[in-house]
C-alpha cells in the first residue's frame, strides 16, 4: 500500500480572500483535514464550501494525534495540516507531525500562503536582507534575558510575536536595550484594523494600554556590531 501525504497548508490569517488557488484544491481533495481548532477551521471550509472530516490537533494533544495521523498516513490517506491562522509549524502546532512523517519516510508537501512575521517585515521599512525570528519571547526571566541580550548585539533585523496584555511589559523590556533603535509594531495584519506604528518606543509603550488584537515587533539591526 502506497503512504498517503502530508500537506502543509497555509490558511488566512485574517482575510479569508488571502488563500491560494491551489490551497483550496488540497483542501478540496484531501482525505482529512487535522486542524488547530476545529471550529475555527470549519468557518474557512463552510466559506470556502468545503465538507471534510476534521481531527483537532493542538499544542495539548500534539504527541497522542501525530501516532493517530502517522498510521493513517500509512494506511494510504492524504491529510492537510492547518493552523488557525497562517503557516503550521511558524509559533503553531505542526512541527511534531512533521518531524515523524520525516522518519517514517511519508511524502510532507509545503502549500505556501500567508505568514503574519512575512507580511510584516516587508511592508516595516526595515532592512529585509538578513532578519531573525524569535517568536514570542519566554516568561521565565533568565531564558527572557538571553533573548533580550540576543536582540541586543545582533546585526540583523529582530521580528518577535506578542500578545496585547504583555505587550507595555515588553516593550519597557525592549527600551532598556534598543538605545536609538528603530522598532515598528504591525497589527492585526490583513484584517479590517490593520495598522503599522512607526514610532519611538516612549510613544509605542504609551500607546500600548490601548492596542489590541494580532502584534508583531520589527525591530531594527545593531549596526555597531560588524
């Protein structure tokens, strides 16, 4: 019996006009569909008028659910991987299945769609030659500090995932070690209150108390280091 494959789908990560013809067709044809949040993915397949079995496959079940898709995978079924939001694997569940379709050697296929950090850094005015992404910063204090002491001395330009409700600590956290450095929070990227804040981090962690929805933090290169 021949293994079944596992698609990489990238969905929306705001407006649901923002998925590729040939995403729609994966979607269309695939076998199951492990998703995120069941839910919220049945709202793209309803849009999309599409009807698939759905398998949840989160942060929480990652370990139980890839077994349960490795086998069916093996038994000949074609699956797509999807997140809430943009590109599985990027600071969503998917890296797991992933990794075990690669031992068990079944077929992975990327379908390449929205990615938030992307869309960001290209509309930020920062340098977009060399960058490094970091995801969300840790809450433990000294995993925290080594990555604020990696934004610190590096020389390519920093993009970083934060949520509304840290995003003032965060950022005070960022102002003790940018100096004259230039940051731009993206927000809400795609949707209807999208918004680039190309500011001084004073005026950044002031506006702060009021910002909400989906944040990114481009941050621009240390150019004093070689």
């Amino acid at each position: 019996m021949n293994k079944g494959i596992l698609y990489v789908v990238a969905t929306p990560i705001g407006n649901l006009d923002d998925i590729t013809l040939r995403a729609i067709k994966i979607l269309k044809e695939v076998d199951l569909i492990a998703a995120e949040d069941t839910r919220h993915t049945l709202k793209l397949l309803n849009h999309l008028d599409i009807s698939k079995p759905l398998i949840s496959y989160h942060r929480h079940n990652e370990e139980v659910k890839s077994d349960i898709l490795i086998e069916k995978l093996k038994e000949g079924q074609n699956i797509a991987l999807v997140s809430d939001a943009g590109t599985p694997g990027i600071c969503d569940p998917g890296e797991e299945v992933i990794k075990k379709c690669i031992e068990e050697e079944i077929n992975v296929v990327p379908i390449p769609g929205a990615c938030a950090m992307i869309n960001s850094l290209i509309c930020s005015g920062l340098n977009t030659k060399e960058f490094t992404f970091l995801g969300f910063l840790p809450l433990n204090k000294k995993l925290r500090k080594n990555k604020l002491e990696e934004i610190k001395n590096s020389n390519k330009t920093i993009i970083i995932y934060e949520a509304p409700h840290k995003l003032e600590t965060t950022l005070k956290d960022l102002k003790e070690i940018l100096n004259n450095r230039k940051i731009v929070l993206a927000r809400e990227i795609t949707k209807i209150h999208e918004e680039f804040v190309r500011e001084n981090i004073d005026d950044l962690i002031e506006k702060s108390k009021n910002i909400k929805g989906e944040i990114v933090l481009i941050i621009e290169e240390n150019d004093n280091i070689s």
